[in-house]
C-alpha cells in the first residue's frame, strides 16, 4: 500500500491518505457510492510515481453538506454606501477507502469455439430513391396599367 496519493477533484488537488475524510465541492455521485477520483501521484514507499495507472484511489461519498455560511460586506466611507450578502457552499464529504490496490482483473474463461455464423438473407428490397429538392417557385411580373 502507498503511502498518500495526490487526486484531483473540481479543479483543485488534494494530497490523501487512506482512511482520511475530507470537504470537497459538491459531487455529482450519490451518497454510500464509491468512485475513482484522477490521480496525479502516489508516494511514500520509496520514490513517487509520477504517472499512476487509472483507478489507483477509491473514495467513497459519506454524505452532502453545506459549509459554514460565509459573510461579505462592502462599505465606503462618508457616502452611506453599505452592500450585505453572503452564501453557503455545497460541499461534499468523502473518505479514502484504499489507496494503490489495482483493479481487480475479471478471471479470463477458457476460449470457447463460437458457433458457425449463419448467413443473413438479403430482402429482395427497392433501392431509395434520393430525396429532391422542391421546385422553385417561378415569379411572375405584374403588370400595370391592365
């Protein structure tokens, strides 16, 4: 097993280890799901691999939470100008389930002989005719003086 790992998630890098819970913007995976986030590196026994193979890091979604509420005023001195607003970001709390176990490779079955193909029938079918333009609508001139 490695030692930390280094994901990335929305745009931002995280330096991981196994068992480790932390905030990250909100996700689209659904609570108790797992998902493999891009992996950038993995490090702690000996040198750091700079180019991990896909699906090296697991994390699972604990739940969907919103941050602490983060408040923002403006003010400008001698003119009464004074702007309130705030907001709460969606957040998403995951844990590292396992870092550095490679995917579980799918036991290959002993080849079996496939079954001789059997030849389609072609359908006597009417090639297509291609599609046509509509005609063009012919101008008439009116004439004064009638």
């Amino acid at each position: 097993m490695a030692g930390y790992a280094i994901i990335s998630l929305g745009g931002k890098q995280y330096r991981v280890q196994e068992g480790q819970r932390l905030l990250v913007d909100r996700l689209g995976t659904a609570e108790g799901k797992t998902f493999t986030p891009d992996v950038l590196l993995v490090g702690g026994n000996g040198k750091p691999d700079l180019r991990p193979k896909a699906g090296l890091v697991t994390a699972r979604v604990v739940g969907h939470v919103r941050g602490d509420k983060i408040r923002i005023a403006k003010y400008r001195p001698k003119t009464g100008y004074r702007r309130h607003t705030g907001f709460r970001a969606s957040l998403s709390q995951i844990e590292i389930e396992s870092i550095g176990a490679k995917q579980q490779e799918k036991p290959k079955a002993e080849a079996k002989p496939k079954a001789a193909a059997k030849p389609k029938p072609k359908a006597a079918a009417k090639p297509k005719a291609p599609a046509r333009k509509p005609a063009a609508k012919k101008k008439t001139e009116d004439k004064d003086g009638a």
